[in-house]
C-alpha cells in the first residue's frame, strides 16, 4: 500500500534539506517497484555502481571535519570501498554469514555511539562487523565513535548526505549539460534506458576521483 501512495504522489516537487539533497517520492519505492519506472516511454536503470555509498565516502567526511585517520589505513580503506565490495568482505569473516547478512547492520553502524549499546541489539552480524573494523580498520571505527562527541548535535548521515550531494549533483548537471534525463534515488544515478548509451564519461570514475582528491591527508580541504 505504501508503494502505491509514493506512486500517487511522485510528481510532488520534491522536498529540499539542508545537506543539499531532494527529498522525492521516487526514493521511497522499493527496488522491485521502482524498476517498471518509465520516462519517456523508456523504463529508467542504474548507471551509477557505487557500493556501500556513504562508507565510500567517509575518507571525505572525516578530512572536511578534521578527524584524521593515518594515511595508510586510510589508503586501504579507499581500496577497499573502490574495488571491492565492503559487506562482502566483512561476510567473508565469519562461516554461515553472506552480503545481506551484514549489510542491515552497516546502517546502524555508521552513526554507532558505543560498543555496548550497538551490540545490545542481537541483530546477526554486529559482532562480525564490529570485530571486522577493530582488526583491519581501528582509527575509522574510532573516528566514527568519537563523532557525537565531537560535534554533539551533527548527524554523521547528514554529512554524509552533503557530502553525496556534492558529489552526485555535478555528475547530474554533467549529464543534464549532453541532454540526458539523470535521476537521483538516494546514492544512485539513474537514466532512462534509451539514454545510457548517451554518457560520455565513466559516472563511477567521477565519484572516485572526487573522493580520492578531497579525502586523503594531501587533499586541499573542501
């Protein structure tokens, strides 16, 4: 039912937010839904394949926000986010556990406030997370931790938000300025399928490059 009611309301202007982000129906579809979207006459897909989004752009969260992490952690952790897929690297860690296993706990995990508390709930795969980030990744798993402390008041999601919006929206107005019809559903791009053809660049490069030049210890701050 909840589908339907996003559907009757989707041409709604879409709500605008601090963190630079449109807040529009079209977001709210589930995946199932949301693949019979047409523009156009033509269905609208993916070309965006950005996994496991705001962890792949914590490197640029933390250098705006003055957490320093040492570099070649955070070298790894960027090779991680770009090549890989984080959820299931953390799966791998543990028999009986798979990518959608872990990746429920990984939102949770990102605004995590204490070690006790986040594994109060029983949830499969906290532990296998948490443990994952204190063996290979210590200095982000405390960056995170010592968030709200540090900026009482200021969710890491909306940050991160920003910071995606940075990123996602000059990518769109790239595609807008060669006559595309780019759509943003949450850290997704989306096109309609006739378009795809149509892009000139390599959208995933772009995120990455945007992340490897404003996220590491030699960047500029942004």
């Amino acid at each position: 039912m909840s589908d339907l009611q996003h559907l009757a309301s989707v041409n709604t202007v879409p709500a605008f937010k601090d963190d630079g982000k449109l807040y529009s129906r079209l977001a709210n579809l589930r995946k199932p839904i949301r693949k019979h979207i047409t523009y156009g006459g033509h269905r609208i897909v993916e070309v965006s394949d950005i996994h496991c989004a705001h962890f792949t752009m914590l490197p640029v969260i933390f250098r705006r926000n003055g957490v320093d992490i040492p570099e070649q952690e955070l070298l790894r952790f960027i090779d991680l986010t770009q090549k890989k897929d984080l959820y299931a690297e953390i799966a791998q860690c543990a028999d009986g556990f798979g990518r959608d296993d872990i990746k429920p706990v990984m939102q949770p995990f990102f605004s995590i406030k204490d070690e006790g508390q986040f594994l109060f709930d029983a949830e499969r795969g906290r532990h296998i997370v948490l443990d994952f980030f204190k063996r290979n990744y210590p200095h982000i798993l405390q960056g995170l931790l010592d968030w709200h402390d540090r900026f009482p008041g200021v969710s890491i999601k909306s940050v991160a938000n920003k910071v995606e919006s940075d990123i996602m929206n000059p990518i769109c107005d790239r595609l807008r300025n060669i006559c595309l019809h780019p759509f943003r559903i949450h850290d997704a791009v989306y096109l309609p399928e006739d378009e795809t053809c149509k892009v000139d660049f390599d959208i995933n490069k772009a995120v990455f490059d945007y992340i490897n030049r404003n996220g590491t210890a030699s960047s500029p701050l942004c």
